[in-house]
C-alpha cells in the first residue's frame, strides 16, 4: 500500500497550513471566543473561494471529489490553528448525509449551495438517554396528511446555532404506529417550534441543545425514501471521528513544536531545559504519540470506505487511542511549560482544552475501546 501524498494532496496541504498560519493567531482566536456566532463569516466565505466546502462533495453536484484522506489533510490544518469555522458540522456531517441519503432532487438542491458557502448543516443526532448509543433514539415523527410533525429533544448539535438547515434524526411514526426506522429530516433553522439553546464548546467554536416542539414539516422534508438510516449514520459519524482524529493529531503537533522550543529557550541553572535528559526522554514519548495518532487517523480515513465492521473497528480505535495520546500530549506540554502552562494569556492552554473536547465528542477512549473489542468478536452484524 502506498500511503505517500499524491502532488495534489501536497498542494493542499501546503496551501491549508500556509492559509491557517496566516489567518489564526492568537488575537484572532480571542476574538472569535468572544463572539455570539462563533467564527468568521468572512473567512467561511475565503473557504468557499478556496474549494475547501467542496472537497469531498461529488463532481457532479458541484464538488471536487474527494475523500477522506484530503478531508484529513485538511482537518490536521486546522487543528495547528484551532479553526472554529463548522466545517465538520457542515462539510464532514451534514453534506455527507445529504449525498448518501438524499434523493437526486434533494442534493441538487443543498450540495452545491453547500460548496457555494450560502448553506450550512448542522446534525441532531445525539440525546441525553443515548450515552452514544447512536441507535438510541426517542426523538419521534409521526406521519400526518400534510407531512411529518416531529417531537424531541437534542444535545449537543455542533454549530447548530449557526445553520440554515438542521439535520434532525427521528424514529418514524407512520399509520400503523412506531415503523421502528430511524429518519432524518431537514428542518429549516427559523420553523416555528424549534428553540435552539446555544453555549460554548471548550476550546472554541459552539454547540447547542434543540427542544423541538410541535414541528410540522411537509413530506418531501424526510431524506431519501423513508428506509432506516442508521447504517448512513453510522457511516457518517465514522468518517466524522476520523477527521476529527486528524484535527487532533494538528493540535498535538503545534503542543510538541511548541515545548519542543521553549524548552531550548528556558533557562534553569544556567542551561536550558532541552538540555536535562529527562526532559528529553519526556519531549520524545510526546513525538511518538504524535506519530502513532498520526498513523491512527490516516488508517481510519484509509477504511472510511471499507465494510462497515471494518470501518467501524478502524474509527473507533483510532478514536480511542488517539484519544489517550491527545490527553498524555496535553499534560506533558502544560508541564514542561512550568506554571505559566496554566495560564490563559498561554496558548498552550487553548490547545489543551481542544484535546479535551474531542475526547468527549461521539464518545471518550473507554467507550470505543470497549465498541473495538465488540466488533472484534466473530459473527458481529455488519
């Protein structure tokens, strides 16, 4: 298997890291902290111009056709600035439900406006009783005459505050009762019934809860023709943890290069830290965890198309472990930067605190080490 960058991969990520470089710095990272939205319209908008929104969208509805693995080039830039644009909300999660559910109608309409940057996605999937059971849901859509009426609740929508379109999933309802299938449903952000509840996420960007209350939606609202959803789901939150990996291994890397050269610039006892062997030995068990996320993601992004078990075990060991490097990352780098390490004028902080967010999304290490060693026994369910 050649796992080399072909020469367009290498342009991109070149020209990601040089654009992230250029744009986050720390002035802008406070500013975007402070701000009701969340991000920069304005740079969502350069995102666009760029072909980053289309990138993994298929050609014929105004992509560039990629795959997972450019989505992780990508990702991996953006966490060594802490982008808190919604491009996993919109790009990685709700495009991608979109085209693998949606009719041919329904992604001529949404998937080039995606790409555009006139539309952003967001999905609410994940309730409080779930515990990251994705097939927990008690969310309801009952069939009317008109269309759908939809009753629920939902936690934790990355950038759902900011969409214009929410993804909602919902168990189906039809004239017979409960069909026992999950769908998914587009809602616009301003029908009436819908109350969105906004909050900060640690280490940027926003998430929010969505009480929906008498929702009425006409029939061409479900995606696709009414079958169970759960294994696009499924798929969807797979390839989501693997760019979420990739954003992680990012942050790791810029933690590393970061004590990496303060510990050649401070000082104790008249030599610097780099200098003590024990230092050393703790700077290089960060540079193999690095590695070992970094191979971890790319393996998940490599399976993201693969059958689902595979894909699975892929996701979620990659999920797990890096999970684990990305928390022993962290408290080495707040450690060796002494006690301005917990400061928040350090941006060592900042990126500890991200780390610690993607441990928690789509569920910690010891729920998916605990989903790898499920998958691992003989006869499991595709």
């Amino acid at each position: 298997m050649d796992l080399n960058l072909s020469d367009e991969q290498k342009l991109l990520r070149e020209s990601a890291e040089r654009f992230v470089a250029g744009s986050y710095d720390a002035a802008h990272r406070r500013k975007m902290a402070n701000d009701p939205l969340g991000f920069s319209p304005a740079v969502w908008k350069q995102f666009a111009e760029l072909g980053w929104l289309a990138l993994p969208l298929p050609e014929e509805f105004g992509g560039l056709g990629g795959g997972a693995v450019d989505v992780g080039i990508l990702m991996e830039a953006f966490g060594r600035g802490l982008v808190s644009e919604p491009y996993v909300a919109t790009v990685v999660l709700g495009a991608a439900l979109i085209e693998r559910c949606g009719t041919t109608e329904q992604k001529q309409a949404s998937l080039p406006k995606v790409a555009d940057g006139s539309l952003k996605l967001a999905f609410a999937h994940s309730e409080r009783a779930a515990r990251f059971d994705l097939a927990k849901v008690t969310t309801s859509a009952n069939k009317t005459a008109q269309g759908w009426h939809l009753a629920g609740s939902k936690i934790a929508v990355l950038d759902g505050h900011a969409a214009d379109e929410i993804i909602v999933s919902a168990l189906m309802h039809d004239h017979h009762g409960p069909s026992g299938r999950i769908g998914l449903f587009v809602v616009p952000a301003t029908e009436s019934g819908l109350a969105i509840s906004d909050y900060a996420r640690l280490g940027g960007g926003r998430a929010c809860n969505i009480e929906l209350c008498d929702v009425h939606l006409p029939a061409d609202a479900l995606l696709g023709d009414g079958s169970d959803t759960l294994p696009a789901i499924d798929w969807a939150v797979d390839r989501t943890m693997a760019a979420l990996g990739a954003e992680a291994v990012g942050i790791m890397q810029t933690l590393l290069d970061t004590t990496l050269e303060y510990t050649k610039i401070r000082k104790q006892f008249g030599r610097p830290l780099s200098a003590n062997q024990v230092i050393r030995h703790r700077l290089a068990d960060m540079a193999m965890q690095v590695d070992e996320s970094r191979s971890m993601a790319l393996r998940a992004a490599l399976k993201a198309d693969s059958p689902p078990v595979e894909r699975a075990r892929a996701a979620s060991g990659a999920k797990a472990k890096i999970g684990r490097c990305a928390r022993f990352v962290g408290e080495q780098s707040i450690q060796l930067h002494g006690g301005m390490g917990v400061t928040e004028e350090l941006e060592v902080g900042a990126y500890f605190k991200r780390l610690v967010a993607f441990d928690t999304l789509f569920g910690g290490s010891a729920h998916h080490y605990a989903r790898h060693a499920e998958l691992g026994r003989p006869n499991v369910p595709a």
